[in-house]
C-alpha cells in the first residue's frame, strides 16, 4: 500500500470517528432526571450532573467543629495519621491548657435543629459547634452518641432552618451513582460522586453496621456527612475509609440512613439505644463446616458457644447449632444475626429455627437487652514508650466490672499504638502470650522487644476480646 493510499484512509477513518463521535449524546440531565435515564436498559446512559443537588441540598449540610482540651502529657514526633475516622487520642483536660478541635460534618433532618454526624466526631468533646452554608454559627448540645453505630445526634437553638430529604437505603443498587457532601480538611460544602460498590458490607469491630460501599471520594472532616442518590436524598452516612496512609483510596463506607434515623429517634426519645441480646458467640460458617454439619448450603451462624444462664442458654440453644433463622429473619451469614437480634425489642418471645444434629428444629427465647459497652477508665500515666501507650494498673472495682484477673489499663494511644487500632480503655489482657498481671510486666515484655518487631498484644473492649498486632517503632 503506497503512503499517499495510507494517508487516505486514515483520513476516512478519522472522518468516521468523527461522524460516530457526533451522534453520542452528551446531554446532561439534572440529578432528578438522570436516575430514570440511567435504570433504561439498553439505552444511552448520560453522564449525571450535580450542580441541581448541591444547589438544593447542599445548605442543609453543615461544619461540625468539636473542641477538646489537650492532654498535659509528653508527646512522641509527628507520626502519620492513623486510618480515617479513627477518634482523636485526646486525654484528660489540663488544667488552663490549650484546646484541640476536630472537624467533621453533618446533616440538618428536622428545620427546628437536629442534626445527624458521627458519634467519633464529637467524642469526648467540651464544646461543639455548627457552621451553615450561609455562615450562621451555632453552639450545639449533643443530645446523644451511640459507639457501637457512630451516630450521634445535635440540637442548635433555631428554628425553619433547610433539612434533607431521608431516602430508603434498602433501594440502593450496586453499580448507581451517589454523590457525598462534606468538609474533607475543613473546605466546607465540598461534593464528590462515585458509585455504589458494595452493600451489606461488614467491617472489624462493627457488628451492627451494614456498611454501604462506594468509591466516592471521602477525606478526614467528611466523617458525618450526607451520602445522596440521584434523587438527591440521603441513602447514608459517611462514616469510614479503607486507607493505608490516611487519605482517601477509593473504599469509603456509609451508615445507611434508616440505621442511622432509628439510632437519632431512640436518642431523641430516651437518650440511648435499646438492643436486644441472646448471649451467644458466633462465628463465620466455612463450606467445610456446613458439610460436616450435613447442611446442603452454606448459610446460618455458627455458634461457638453460650453464654451460661443467658437468653440463650435458658432457650435450650447449643454449642455447635447452626442459626438458620430468627424471628422470621432468614440469616444467610455469621454477620446478619447480631443485627437482626440488636433489632429486636429486650423481653420479646421469639421464634429461631437452628440446624443440630442433621436436622431444623425450633426454639424459642426471650431476647435479652445489650447493655452498654464497659470501658474502664481513671486518671492516664504519663509516659507511652515505644508503643505510644500510656497503661496504668486496674483496681479491684474496675476488675470486677469488667469480670478479668489481670490486665493493665490503655490510658492514652499514640503513635504505632494508634495506628494499629488500639483505643483508650482498652485492656492488655496479655503480650505474645503472656498473661500480664502490672504496669511493670508489661514494659518489661515490651522494652525486650527490638525496634521493628511485631508484638501480638490481646485485648479485652468491652464484652470482646481480640488480638492486635502492633509494630514497636
């Protein structure tokens, strides 16, 4: 093929790409209009746009700026930031000392001043305060937090102020866009977009989250803002990230809403949030497992053991059953049944269905109700060591409350500590296996270890116990 013939052609080739380029439609719809374009099977999805969504949704989203008094402790050089939202280790007050302020955002839901955030972006705090879009400022009073689902819910003093409009998180698809509103390092009013990844997504330590995942873009100050769908109500709340370094990168995760509506109308109502309990301890049901069991399918929790003279156990339930089903609720895995039993009211006489012994049988029990987390606490001591960890002994009060022989106090976490996960409150139970019984064993176990060697440290949080490895730097 001679030159002039290849110009020619390749010139015909960008004549067609052209005429093909012409007949795409870039037409932009508002959010309202893009949802139903984009569900048309078949036809040309376009590309959403936000602005209507920002322009009409975005006063209601506000700043939430938590103040805390710094800690009179030495501190070790600047590290990097743990995983977001992980709280801010701040200590006991100092006497006439400096205040430290974490940022986050939130939601307005009611116009006379209830406001949705995470329960982590106010914790512990001595004051929080609110910024609207249009620069007004409010003292906010926390009417109520709950860890275990990082909600939290605030009161400012106004009245006929602009509120969102609450979705229904069960419609969410895998694959729709959403867009989130927050202030990622203080920049107010700041809207990114994604799609949703993933529902029903569990994470560490969060039992009672079906966490709704997506790849919008979420930054620390984000924490407690709105996730939107097209239709421009809330489907969420932005809650977490998966990061190595701190920043985002690309997995974010979200409340859903009617999670979080129902935790802000019990703390509205009576100022904490009722869950029901059976006492038992679950794990994941492997194929191997179901098999074993003589289970067809691999479904149900598995129950690693009972709690003596619990719900549960006074029901007749049984190491080794297998939770098909409760209260009418098919469990399809280990991580659905603490939600649909924390959902159940305390003293209700329900239904569940197990597998034992080759077959489905029935029981019935009177839940129980969950009580709040025990977390020891007292005055922190001074010096962290090569962990970041500031430990102290238990007293015997603190010892019975949280039903353990040993252990020492996490008083103050900092640096590899905090990074790891560690939190205070926290109990040391034990360090690469060793039962720890003082302050002084503990950092004689820990000042053996050479820098940049890993220590497996157990830990009791509450009613759980779980190892965490943490790198000594």
């Amino acid at each position: 093929m001679t030159r002039k013939a290849r110009v020619v052609l390749f010139g015909a080739a960008i004549v067609s790409l052209l005429a093909a380029y012409s007949r795409i439609d870039f037409s932009f719809s508002t959010y309202a209009q893009a949802a139903p374009a984009a569900a048309a099977a078949g036809s040309a999805q376009a590309v959403p746009d936000f602005s209507a969504l920002v322009e009409k949704e975005g006063p209601a989203v506000v700043n939430v700026t938590a103040k805390r008094a710094i800690t009179a402790v030495k501190r070790s050089a600047p590290q990097a930031p743990p995983p977001f939202p992980a709280p801010l280790p701040f200590g006991q007050p100092a006497p006439n000392g400096p205040q430290q302020m974490a940022q986050g955002s939130g939601f307005i839901i009611k116009p006379d001043g209830y406001i949705l955030t995470n329960a982590h972006v106010v914790a512990g705090s001595d004051e929080v305060s609110v910024k609207l879009v249009d620069k007004r400022e409010f003292k906010a009073k926390v009417v109520g937090a709950d860890p275990r689902t990082d909600v939290a819910l605030l009161k400012v003093d106004a009245q006929d102020l602009p509120t969102v409009r609450i979705g229904d998180a069960s419609r969410v698809k895998v694959g729709q866009w959403v867009a989130a509103i927050g202030s990622p390092f203080g920049l107010e009013n700041t809207i990114t977009a994604g799609i949703v990844s993933a529902k029903g997504r569990a994470l560490p330590d969060e039992t009672y989250v079906p966490f709704i995942q997506t790849d919008t873009a979420v930054n620390p100050g984000s924490s407690g803002g709105p996730l939107f769908d097209l239709d421009g109500e809330v489907i969420g709340i932005n809650s977490q990230i998966y990061s190595r370094t701190g920043g985002y990168m690309g997995l974010s995760f979200a409340i859903p809403i009617d999670i979080a509506m129902d935790v802000a109308s019990q703390l509205q109502t009576q100022g904490k949030v009722t869950r029901g309990r059976i006492g038992v301890q679950i794990q994941e049901l492997s194929a191997e497992l179901a098999k074993s069991f003589g289970l067809s399918e691999t479904r149900g929790a598995l129950v690693a053991s009972v709690e003596r003279d619990g719900p549960a156990d006074k029901a007749g339930f049984k190491t080794g059953d297998v939770i098909l089903e409760f209260d009418g609720k098919s469990v399809s895995d280990s991580h659905q049944l603490p939600l649909i039993v924390a959902a159940v009211k305390p003293g209700r006489d329900v239904e569940a269905r197990v597998w034992r012994e080759g077959k489905e049988q029935a029981l019935r029990v009177t839940v129980g109700e969950l009580q709040s987390e025990k977390v020891a606490s007292g005055a922190r001591t001074q010096e962290r060591g090569p962990l970041g960890l500031a430990v102290q002994e238990l007293t015997p009060e603190q010892r019975r409350e949280l039903d353990i022989k040993g252990g020492v106090l996490i008083g103050g976490v900092d640096g590899p500590a905090a990074r790891a996960g560690l939190r205070e409150g926290d109990v040391v139970i034990a360090v690469n296996g060793e039962q720890i019984e003082s302050v002084t064993q503990f950092k004689s176990l820990v000042d053996k270890v050479p820098e940049g060697k890993p220590l497996a440290l157990l830990i009791q949080r509450g009613e759980m116990r779980l190892y965490v490895p943490v790198t000594v730097g």
